[in-house]
C-alpha cells in the first residue's frame, strides 16, 4: 500500500498564533529552520510571510504565552523553537479605598 506523504503546513500568522495559543506548558513546536533575520529581510518568494510568523512568534512571547529559543543546526542555519510557558498566575492587586485619597 503506497501513502502519499502529508503536506507540509505552511504557517502564517493565524494558524501560528493558534497554535502557540493551544500549546501546553513545556510542548514545543518549531516554527522556523533557516536564519530568520536573514529569512525576513531578503526578498525571497515568501519573505512577508516569514516575516509575519516571526512576528506572530514574538507576540505570543511578549503575552507570556511561550519561551523562544534556537538551536543551532548549521552554520548560518538554526531551528527555531517556540516553548509552551507556563500560564502566569494573577496576582490580586488591592485598590486604594477612596478614603484614603
């Protein structure tokens, strides 16, 4: 029986942000192999598009969402991967009562 092999998925910046969303504390997903500084400046066929990954990438860290960090595969070439964080905990902030104002 011969099975055709799975398209690879092609990220953009919603299906990345959704599934950096759905990781789980410690899972990690790779988003990126090459050099994605060099990836998102040089007009290649799809520099907007990595572009927009690296961007989604970076949003889901500043939210708290994922850790980011690569690996280095190569010279000039590394695996970038997105680390699930664990969900920050929310601290009660007392409010000054108005009296004391």
């Amino acid at each position: 029986m011969n099975v055709a092999p799975a398209k690879p998925l092609v990220l953009t910046y919603g299906t990345l942000s959704q599934i950096l969303l759905d990781l789980k504390p410690g899972e990690q997903f790779t988003y990126h192999i090459g050099m994605l500084l060099a990836d998102r400046e040089f007009p290649a066929a799809d520099y907007q598009r990595v572009n927009d990954v690296g961007r989604a990438a970076y949003e889901a860290y500043e939210r708290g969402q994922v850790l980011l960090v690569q690996h280095r595969l190569g010279e000039n070439c590394y695996q970038y991967l997105a680390i699930g964080a664990k969900k920050p905990r929310r601290h009660l902030i007392k409010a000054p009562s108005l009296a004391s104002l």
